[in-house]
C-alpha cells in the first residue's frame, strides 16, 4: 500500500540551506523537505550538479508521497568544500583511455560523504535515489554500507563497467575545453551543453536553463572541482558483481536517448541486481525534465514501499 498523503494546504516545509562537517576537509550544504517523522530520502546528484538540479518542485512532490526529503550540494559543488587538488588534462585523458589514475578522492570516498550527512542528521537508513554519478555513489552506498540503504534508485547511471553506459563520443572535448570564465559565459556553456544532452522528447524551455544555469553559478561553480569529480567517475572500479550481493528493492530509471551515459549502462545495472526493476523512458535524455516528474516519484514510491 502507498504511503502517499492527501494534498496538503500549501508546499512542504523546506529547512534554510544548512551544513554538516564531514570529517576534517570536507562540509557539506544540504536542505530538507517535509516532515521529518516521515520516510528519510536522500537525494544524491550527478557530476558538476548542485542540489538546486534536484527541482524544488519534485522535491516537495516527493514530501508528499511520504518522505522527509534530503538533498545536498555533493565536494566541490555549490556551496560544499571544495578540495585543494589540482587535475591536469592530460591526467584525465590518461584515465579516460586507461581507467587509472591518482585521484584526489574516490567514489568510496564520496559514498562516505552520503553516509556521514546521515550520521549527522541522525539517520540509521535512508531511501536513495542518484542520477548519474548520483546513482553511482548509491550504488557504492548500497554495496559499502548496505545497512544505511532501505531502498536503491539509480537514475541514468551505470556499473562501472567501461563497456556499457558510455559517452557519445562528441562530449569528452565539450566536458574538458578550457571555459570562458565569467557569469555569462557559463550561462552559454550550460544551455548549449543541455540542448544536446537532455530530453528529445521533453525540452526545456531554454529560459528555464537560463534560469537554472544562473543559480548554478551564483551558488559556485568550481572547474578544476568538475574535473576531481570526473576522476573519481573514470576511475571507479566495476561494481557489477558486488552488486549482484545486493539485497535491497531497487529501481533503475534510464532514457533511451541518453548521450552522456549510454542506456546499456542502466540496462547492466538492473541486470546485476537481483529484483530490480528497470523503467526505460523513450524521449528521455541526461537530465530530470518537469513532464517526468509524476513518472519518478511514483516509481520511487513503488520501490519504497517494496521495503
């Protein structure tokens, strides 16, 4: 049985932007939603992504289908720490061909992050729910530490695996050209980046890409912290068989016109974990677009409930 409540009288409560020390380098922003008697839900987002990327709107649509929602800005996003590492792009175009690299910090590390946000909210277990790298740092939760996992949605996301959930090949030179610094620049970066990776079939408006890439900067932006965060994806290890040990009700969203993670990255991933369920969107790009919204919320309700 659902656990969807009727509609409330107004939007869910949302907390003031706040932070939690992580350890002794990293603090990290964070807000919630909803009641805090209610289902935890942690939200974590993908590469170079503030928590303002998971919209206010599904945020509270999720408070109302029974979850105390938590969303946060992931290291070197927003308005969390950024790590004093410098990446060189040959460094990364190492790791891209081979996989290996020093890193600053690794998916472990960043699963780490979740975990502790937990620790310091109080949370014994939460629902997750990752798009991209999102999904992978669940998906390392999930395996590192499976008592902290009720239940696993991994949107858009993939294994680890390098022979699935690959980028188009004309990304790689876009994620690692030199930018223009400056706000406005940025603005034209990010629309011109989403108008070849997100939704065939559900666009946004490119006024509301203006508008978000404009918050996007106003909270920070750090490119030299998209480029860590780009280690740690290239030089994840292949989860695929530490997945398989998973016990836990899991849902794999993808769209079958992904470009920046090939849907045989979500394909792989609901074939290593034993029940999951795979909800694949025609139309659907790298990106969360509002048309969708209904769509998530009661597949991730679904999947709680399964707990």
């Amino acid at each position: 049985m659902s656990s969807a409540r009727p509609p409330r009288n107004g939007p869910p409560v949302a907390s003031e932007e706040l932070y939690a020390p992580i350890g002794n380098e990293v603090e990290l922003c964070y807000q919630t939603f909803g009641d805090p008697d209610d289902e935890p839900l942690l939200l974590v987002m993908g590469l170079s992504g503030p928590m303002t990327w998971w919209d206010q709107v599904f945020c509270e649509q999720l408070a109302d289908a029974g979850f105390h929602v938590v969303r946060y800005d992931n290291r070197d996003t927003g308005r969390s720490s950024r790590i004093a590492a410098p990446v060189r792009h040959d460094q990364l175009l190492r790791a891209f061909a081979t996989g290996r690299a020093q890193t600053p910090y690794s998916m472990s590390d960043l699963a780490v992050d979740a975990v502790s946000l937990l620790d310091h909210l109080g949370i014994e277990s939460a629902h997750l729910v990752g798009v991209s790298m999102g999904g992978m740092i669940a998906q390392t939760v999930a395996i590192e530490h499976p008592a902290r996992v009720r239940s696993l949605t991994s949107i858009s996301s993939t294994t680890g695996r390098r022979t699935v959930g690959w980028q188009h090949p004309s990304l790689l030179p876009r994620l690692i050209a030199p930018r223009r610094p400056g706000r406005d620049a940025y603005v034209e970066s990010s629309i011109a980046m989403w108008a070849v990776i997100g939704s065939v079939g559900y666009p946004t408006e490119d006024e509301a890409l203006r508008s978000r890439a404009l918050e996007t900067f106003d909270r920070g932006v750090s490119t030299s912290g998209v480029l860590r965060q780009m280690l740690a994806i290239l030089t994840q290890p292949d989860r695929t068989q530490r997945l398989r040990s998973l016990r836990v009700p899991a849902l794999v969203l993808h769209g079958t016109a992904d470009k920046m993670v090939h849907v045989s990255g979500g394909r792989a991933t609901a074939a290593a974990i034993p029940g999951a369920e795979l909800v694949l969107v025609d139309g659907m790009g790298h990106d969360l677009p509002p048309g969708l919204f209904e769509t998530f919320v009661e597949a991730i309700r679904r999947t709680a409930d399964r707990a």
